[in-house]
C-alpha cells in the first residue's frame, strides 16, 4: 500500500517536473520569438500614439485601452487561429496573406504623406468637439493598423518555433500575443500622458521636479510630431519589406530581393562589424521604404478613383458636417 502511494507520488513528481520543463521551454521560445519581431514591435509602438494626438486629456487612456483590447483580440481571435491552421494545411498562402497586408499598410502610410504634402491639418480641430462616433471611427482604423502589425508579428514568431509541435507553437503565441501587447500599450499610455505627468511634476516643491515636468510638458508636442513622422515611415517601411520579401518567397519576381541583398552585402564587405551592419540595415529599410511609397502612391490612385475613394478621415468629417451645420 505504502509502496504504490509512494510510486504515485514519484509519478505526480515526475510530471510535475515535466510541466515546470514545458513552461520553462514555451517561455523560452516566446522569448526568442518576441525578440525575432523587435522590429516590427518598435513599428506598432510608433504607429499607434497617433491616433490619440489632439484628443481630449480624459479621453487618452481610455482610447488606448479600447485599441489594446481591439489588439489582443485580433491576436488572440483571429490571427493565432488563421495562422496555425493555416501552416498545418495550406503554409504557400501565408505569404500572399502577408502581402495583403503590406499594400494596405503602403496605402496608409502614403495616405498619410499625401495629407502632409497636402497640408491637412488633422489636429486643428479641438478635441473637446470630436464626436464620439469619430472616435470610434478612429479607433477602428487604429485596430484596422494594429491587425496589420499584430498579424506580421504573429507570423514572424510563427516562423520562429515552425518546428514544434502543435499545441507548443499555441501555447508560445498565446504568451507572445499577450507579452507583446502589454509591452506595445504599456509603452503607448506612457507617451501620450507624458504632458499629465509634467504638468504633476510642474507643481511641486522641488525646484528640479517643476524644471523637469515644464521640460516634459514642453518637449510632448514635438515628440508626438516625431512619433507621427516615425509611425508613417514605420508603415511604409514594414509594408515595402513584406512586399520585398514576400514576392520573392512565391517566386513571383526574384530580381528586387536580389538587388537589395547584394546592396547589403556589398555594404557589410566594404564596411566590417558593427558598424557595416548597421548601414546595411538601413539600406534595406530605405529601399524597402521608397517600394513602401511606390507601392502605396499607385493604390491611393487606384482608391481615390473608386466610388468609396473619397472617403475621409473622422476629424475631416466632422469639419465638413459642421461647414454643411452652418
């Protein structure tokens, strides 16, 4: 008797040790794979805090919070299970899906540099008059564009752990799903109470305290300027590099691919260690870029001629509704 609750207890030991070893394993993978999509997780982080740029103070957090959970699902809910059935049974459409998405993020980001060459001024509107339809308008486009990233981000860490079993790469995107949308929004709802914070700090005692939040509330519009001009290029930039190196995993046109890798090559060769590595990153992203512009330019042709090609951004609406109110 003693003996056979003994050998149970070895048992239960012994699977316990086997789950503590599977949990350090998917936390290990999801590491590795998070690490592996940095790129397009500094991406997203810079893409989204435009969208709450000019919005009402009480209104920020709450805003990304709707976009976080807009995010998660779109990980959770429709990514994680399109992308692993999808590589059981039909792994060559995954790279066409992938091109979708990188002409819909060209199209965004050379949407965007058509209003600034247009000089649009989305932010002149005061915040307190958006409706509450236009900010549901734009935190659907907002989630549109985390769908985008989130899916790339997915499918990079898919790619990571391609080799382990099922209910493995499940459990390791689960965890990168979640890490990777705490760490994006975390950061985002940094940022954009970054002027609440100053004006805090502004009203203490402490002389540094008041030096430091004036500097804080000071330096907030310039860097949302910078994370604006950096969120469009990051659109640009990641929809080219899908594209660039999307059509070449089908086979459909190789010689862009080619170009770009001997151009990095020859950079590395030319310039040895870090810092030829660097400069041969930065060529890719620039190139990758212009293919971004390119690309997006053509579709915001094609769109603007559709019969829905006119279609405006919330803020833009509510200027015309209230022009057509007067």
């Amino acid at each position: 008797m003693s003996a056979g609750l003994f050998g149970l207890l070895d048992d239960v030991a012994a699977i316990a040790k086997m789950a503590a070893a599977s949990i350090d394993d998917v936390g290990a993978a999801a590491g590795r794979a998070t690490t592996k999509a940095a790129g397009v997780v500094v991406d997203d982080t810079a893409v989204t805090p435009q969208y709450v740029h000019g919005v009402a103070a009480e209104r920020e957090l709450p805003i990304v919070k709707q976009i976080a959970i807009g995010s998660i699902r779109n990980k959770l809910l429709i990514i994680l299970p399109a992308a692993l059935l999808l590589s059981e049974f039909l792994p060559d459409l995954l790279p066409i899906i992938l091109m979708v998405g990188g002409t819909f993020l060209a199209y965004e980001g050379a949407h965007k540099v058509w209003h600034l060459l247009a000089k649009h001024d989305e932010h002149d509107v005061p915040a307190t008059v958006i409706s509450p339809e236009a900010e549901r308008q734009m935190v659907s486009g907002a989630i549109r564009t985390d769908l985008i990233l989130s899916a790339e981000i997915m499918v990079i860490a898919l790619d990571e752990v391609a080799d382990e079993s099922f209910w493995s790469r499940l459990a390791i995107l689960v965890v990168v799903a979640f890490a990777i949308t705490v760490a994006v929004y975390g950061v985002v709802a940094l940022i954009v109470k970054m002027d609440d914070t100053g004006l805090l700090l502004a009203q203490r005692r402490s002389a540094f305290a008041q030096r430091l939040g004036r500097g804080l509330v000071a330096a907030m519009p310039r860097l949302l300027t910078v994370i604006s001009l950096v969120g469009t290029v990051a659109m640009l930039w990641v929809g080219g590099h899908i594209l660039l190196v999307n059509v070449h995993e089908v086979g459909w046109w190789d010689a862009p691919y080619t170009w770009v890798h001997d151009i990095e090559h020859d950079i590395e060769h030319a310039v040895h260690g870090f810092l030829g590595g660097v400069l041969a990153w930065l060529a890719n992203t620039g190139i990758s870029a212009v293919i971004g512009l390119v690309v997006g330019a053509v579709v915001v042709v094609v769109v603007s001629m559709l019969p829905f090609g006119g279609d405006k951004d919330p803020v833009e609406r509510y200027d015309e509704g209230e022009s057509a109110a007067h």
